[in-house]
C-alpha cells in the first residue's frame, strides 16, 4: 500500500515534539506494512465517510482513508479521554 498527506495532517504533524514524530513516522511503516498491526489498534471510526483511526501511543490518534491502495492520512491529534 501506498500513503499520501493531507494539508491538515501536515499542519499538525509540523508542530509534534520530535519524540511524537518519531512515534507516528513507526505507526505509519506500520499501517503500510499491514493495516491489521496489533499496536495500530485500528478500527473504523466513521462509516458513512470511511474514516478510519489508529493509535500512535496512549494519548494520540491519527486518523486516514483508503482510497484503492492508498492510506490517506487527514490528521494526528490528541486523544480525548
């Protein structure tokens, strides 16, 4: 599978501390590698617009589509808790 960025992602991946970058640039080789990768913890998250979310560790999310063979990453935010 292929992953292209959204705007927004960019955006908000820009402003990360370099230790979260780290974590979502190994999330995302995950979500390549393998869509089903036990840390992902992927799960659909909004069906009508096939949004899709996985975990980049305790406290933050991001959030993608596919789109053929292609993971299209919209954004990477705090997980409300």
């Amino acid at each position: 599978m292929n992953h292209a960025f959204s705007q927004k992602f960019i955006r908000q991946y820009k402003v990360l501390p370099p230790s979260l970058k780290a974590k979502v640039d190994k999330q995302i080789q995950f979500l390549v590698a393998n869509l089903h990768h036990l840390s992902l913890r992927a799960k659909k998250y909004d069906e009508a617009n096939n949004i899709w979310q996985a975990r980049v560790d305790g406290s933050y999310r991001f959030y993608f589509s596919i789109e053929g063979d292609t993971y299209r990453l919209l954004s990477v935010t705090a997980h409300p808790k």
